[in-house]
C-alpha cells in the first residue's frame, strides 16, 4: 500500500479529533445538537487551521444516515462516502480554478433539485475570495434564500476581499492559529502511534516553525522523520530547518551579560558557517527577551534553561534590547547580507550594557559638586554647614527627583576679612555667604516650583 502522508492520514474526522479550535467546535456542535442550522457558514483563517476539515465534519454530520447529531456514527454509506471522499451529495470546489460566472451558473443549475441520497446537498466553496465580482452577484440570490435541502459552506484566507453583500448572509467563524503548545501535543500523539523516536525539543522546534498551522506541523514532522533516517532529534531537525536551538539562544545571551564583544563575533561567524538562518535567530531572540521581561514580574521562567539569566538584566535594558532586536529584524533586508545586519544589532546590545543586581552605586552618590538639597515633606529644620572657602563652579545635576533636587550654584565671592580673629565676625560672615547661597538656590526654578507647590523647605546647602 502507497504511503500516505501523516497530514492526510491524521486528518480528524469528527468534531473529537479537532485541536485548537474550540470555539469554533462548541457553536458547531451546539448548533446540530440542538436543531439551530444556518444555510450558510464562512470559515476564514490562515492555511493548514482546520477550514475544510470541518466543512467536510460537518457536513458529514448533516447527512448521517443515523440523525442529524454533532457525533455521525461512522458505519452507515453517507459516512463512508464523506470518508472516502466520493460522497454524491457533496459538491466541493475550488473558487481559484472557477473564477468566472459561467462556472457560478454551472454549480447552481442543479440547486433546486432535490439530494440524490442525503438529506442536505452541500456546497463547499474553498478560496471563496477568488471569485469574481460577476460571480459573487450570481451567487447573491440563491444564497439568501436556497430550498431547504441546501447548505453553503465558504472557506477563505482573506475574508476582507469577500462583499459585505456576501458576508451578511453568513454565518462567520475566524479559525486562529493554534497554539505551539497544542501542536506539540498533536505531534507527541501521532509519533507515538507511529513508533517513532523523538525527543521533546525538536518537537518543540517543529510547532514553532509551524507558525500556527497543523497542516504545516505535521508536513516539516513528516520532513524531518526523513532527515533523521526514521527518528527525530534536535540536532538533525534544527540543521533541515537552518534554525538555531537553545544552546546557541543561550550563548548569546552569556555572552550579553559578560559584555564579550569579541567572543561574541567569533561565535557570530561560527554560526554563519554553520549556515545559520539569521532571521530566524533575531525571532528566537526576541521571544526569549520577551519571556525574560515576563519573568521580571513573576520571578519565574517558563523554561529551565532560562532561570539562571532572570535578574540579570534589568527591566530598563529589557525594553531597549527588545525593541533593537524589532528594528534589527526591520531593517534586516536593507543589510548587504544577514550576517552583517545580524553583528550590527548584537553591536547595538553590547553598546547598552545590561544593569545586574549588583550595580555599582547610585549616581546620585557620586555627585560631588556643589548642590542644594531641598526637603519636600513637612520638615521646618534648617540646618547650616560651612564649606570649602575656594568657590568653584558647580557641575549639572545627574539625578533629579521630588525629593532631592541638584542645582548649580554660580561661585560665590567672598567678602571674609583674612585677619578677623573675632568669632562673632565669623558667624557672621558665615551666615552672609549662607544667605547668598539660598538665594541663588531659590533663583532656581526648579526649587521655587517645590516650595511653591510643595510646600518644600530648604534643608541643607553644601558647598564644595
């Protein structure tokens, strides 16, 4: 017997074996349960989601020998007929290859004829937005108001380019794309009934790569059962897709924190030796950063590999890579070649140096410059200090906040008599350059905001 490919083989054929799509299963199921059937459905979603599989369910369910039921029994001639694909009742076409209206007119000649030996004629129009605008007018009639015996199934990719005229006599249903997760599963299951060995990353690799799309999924499984001559492992999976795998995510990142920008072009050319896809490794990267950020917040990353690297970066540096990494995807065609606009966005990383946990201290404690230090609560102290007699010129604030606000202080002249040896002359010189200092600092319109605002009080003015 010819072999037959596992996306054909494991095609679900009833409403049980369908995966992702729960939504869409429940209105279905509900719908032929309890007696509420529409003439007409609109199935849309991206390629390989379930749009014809459960056209072909439903109207299987429609015309089971047995009873209208969300669960066709199986063992009767319609249900046979849908399962060998030779059911007469059953009249599906594809809109790409009958786009005119000649073909329209065609299909609906026999519509109001009863079935030849179901209870339902279906109609099964995939790629529906194919046809043309003179084909969808010849369509209009018939689908707001066909015979009873009659049901329109639509399936598209691009519901935008089908008329509103069309799409208001339609049930609608989105199919999304299924989650990795979902595939992973899917793919345990079938390897498993194939006996065929795997291991847990590369199948996690091939619903990644699936992007949504079971069809897909199994099709690359499929592909790489091949590759591996009868089994499946990272290794193999990851060199037939030309992607990378944790390790080398992981590397990178290391390399990231230890700010080893020559290891880190050294590994850059390893990898394009290997024939790397560059693209596919700035996504891996995002999606990592991404499930770093999330870690940020809960404290705990969703894989192993992971959790060495949470608290390393901070939430600050996480923003900024994340968004390098967006522009460096973006601008990844306009590059000579992908190495070279790969270097450059590591370059732009490596450039912001991620802060650790055990950073140096705060700049605000390296200021050593003249500074006036307001106090934003409800304190009335005031305190003096007497500084240096050199005035020098005061350096821009680094760090300015509600309640300590750096202002610069122009030199202050001094009029201190050098052979006063008198304490009340110095006391009283003191309390001179102390008052032209809080009145330059109050001249600061930052300060005078506060106190005006705030309530705020000069506390201290320390000069250098």
């Amino acid at each position: 017997m010819a072999y037959v490919v596992l996306a054909r083989k494991y095609r679900p054929r009833d409403f049980r074996e369908v995966r992702g799509q729960d939504h869409t299963v429940r209105a279905l199921v509900n719908a032929l349960d309890f007696d509420r059937l529409h003439h007409a459905y609109l199935f849309s979603g991206t390629r390989g989601v379930g749009k014809t599989t459960l056209a072909r369910i439903f109207a299987n369910c429609l015309n089971c020998e047995e009873k209208i039921s969300s669960t066709p029994c199986g063992d009767c001639i319609a249900c046979e007929g849908f399962q060998s694909g030779n059911y007469p009742d059953m009249y599906e076409v594809d809109a790409a290859s009958r786009t005119g209206v000649d073909d329209m007119r065609k299909l609906l000649e026999n519509v109001h004829y009863s079935p030849n030996v179901g209870r339902f004629k279906v109609y099964l129009i995939d790629e529906v937005h194919m046809l043309s605008t003179a084909s969808f007018n010849a369509l209009l009639k018939t689908l707001e108001e066909p015979p009873n015996h009659v049901k329109f199934i639509f399936a598209t990719t691009d519901p935008k380019k089908v008329p509103l005229t069309v799409l208001s006599r339609c049930l609608q249903f989105h199919l999304r794309n299924i989650e990795p997760t979902v595939i992973k599963k899917q793919l345990e299951t079938i390897l498993t009934h194939e006996d065929i060995q795997f291991d847990e990353a590369s199948l996690q690799l091939l619903a990644r790569s699936a992007q949504g799309s079971m069809r897909d999924a199994l099709s690359l499984t499929d592909q790489a059962v091949s590759h591996g001559g009868g089994s499946i492992a990272i290794d193999s999976v990851a060199e037939m897709l030309g992607t990378v795998r944790t390790d080398e995510v992981l590397e990178i990142l290391n390399m990231l924190v230890k700010g080893d920008r020559c290891a880190t072009l050294a590994f850059v050319n390893q990898l394009s030796r290997q024939a790397v896809s560059f693209a596919d490794l700035l996504e891996n990267l995002q999606r990592t950063i991404h499930e770093l950020a999330l870690a940020q917040i809960t404290g705990q990353a969703d894989t192993e590999q992971l959790q060495p690297f949470v608290g390393k970066f901070s939430a600050e540096w996480l923003q900024v890579a994340y968004q390098i990494l967006v522009v460096g995807m973006r601008d990844l065609k306009y590059a000579p070649d992908h190495k070279i606009g790969f270097e450059m966005t590591l370059v732009r990383l490596l450039d912001f140096e991620p802060a650790t946990s055990n950073s140096a201290e705060p700049s605000s404690l390296k200021n050593k410059h003249t500074t006036a230090v307001v106090d934003s609560r409800d304190s009335k102290k005031e305190k003096t200090e007497l500084g240096s007699n050199d005035s020098k010129q005061a350096s821009k604030p680094e760090n300015v906040d509600s309640e300590t606000i750096q202002t610069n202080l122009k030199p202050v002249q001094s009029t201190r008599t050098p052979n006063l040896g008198d304490d009340t002359q110095q006391k009283s010189q003191v309390s001179v350059d102390n008052n032209v200092d809080r009145e330059i600092a109050l001249k600061n319109p930052i300060v005078s905001s506060l106190i005006e605002n705030f309530d705020a009080h000069i506390v201290d003015i320390k000069r250098s």
